[in-house]
C-alpha cells in the first residue's frame, strides 16, 4: 500500500511539473475545489482510490466518492458494445450538474468508452473531460492491458489528472 501511495505521489508531481513547464501554473485548482468522483457500474475501487488521492495531491483539492451509480443506458453503444463517453458526460451534467457540493465531477467505470475521432465514428479511449467544463469520465478497461497493478494505477492517476486538467482548461499540448 505504502509503494501503490508513492507511485501516486511521483505521477502527481511529474503531472504538476509538465503544467508548470507548459506555462500552465494558473490552471492549478483553488485549495476549495471540491471533486466529485462517481462510480459508474462496475469500477475497481481500488484504482478510483488511488486516482481520488492522486487529484488531491495535484490539484490541492477535497475529493470525495458519492454513491456508486448504474452507467446510463442512453450512453451504451451497442454495436461495439461500450459506452459513449459523451453521453456519460451528459449524464453526470443532468444529475449532479447542480450539486452545491461539487465543483467538478469524474465519473468512473471499468466498462469500455468511447467517442468520436476523425473518421472513426466509435473509437476507444480512456477518458474524455469537457474543455472549460464541469465533468469528465476515465475507464479503466483499457489500462488493465498488459500490466501490472503497479502499472494500472499509473495509469489511473494519470489518466484522471489529465482528464481533470481539460475540464479546468488544460488543452492538449
């Protein structure tokens, strides 16, 4: 456990030193930001764990976890069978979009997302955050590829802050 916190730290400081070697410090969240992280259907907890300590560190926000959620049938794809990251996010605007207690949501899954990319109409990722927005989703389905846990929750954390990162502004560089 002790090893899983220190890998958590060291991505969240690499993280924080790309943003400010970017000239991005200003994206640095206020100390009362508040972040939400819903569970969406099947989840390893453990990885979300990690990935909500990871946001408090980076950000210096309060991350809390709200009550596990089913993931919106309206979302599901299913000629590939996953779900559309945009209609989670839809999703997550519709029933939390005005909770006083949340400044920035993250709905978090283990099931497959995608979106729409260039020509390819369902392509798989692993989050999607809304630029200048409020909500982003991370999946965890496609870090479990060929690694270790170690490995997964490097992905997770980073994957997370990334995501996080759009929603308060950060575009890709």
């Amino acid at each position: 456990m002790r090893q899983c916190l220190l890998i958590c730290i060291a991505i969240a400081m690499t993280l924080g030193l790309k943003l400010r070697e970017s000239g991005a410090e200003s994206l640095a969240a206020p100390s009362d930001l508040r972040i939400c992280f819903v569970p969406l259907g099947a989840h390893d907890a453990g990885l979300l764990e990690h990935a909500r300590r990871g946001s408090e560190y980076l950000y210096g926000a309060d991350a809390v976890v709200l009550a596990k959620e089913k993931l919106p049938t309206k979302a599901y794809y299913k000629p590939r069978r996953r779900y559309r990251a945009e209609k989670i996010l839809d999703y997550l605007l519709a029933e939390h979009g005005e909770d006083k207690g949340c400044d920035l949501l993250v709905g978090f899954t283990a099931k497959d997302i995608s979106t729409t990319k260039d020509k390819h109409i369902d392509w798989g990722i692993l989050g999607l955050g809304e630029m200048d927005g409020k909500a982003c989703v991370v999946s965890t389905f496609r870090m479990k590829r060929k690694a270790k846990r170690a490995k997964q929750i490097r992905r997770a954390v980073s994957t997370t802050n990334h995501e996080i990162g759009h929603v308060l502004g950060a575009p890709h560089g």
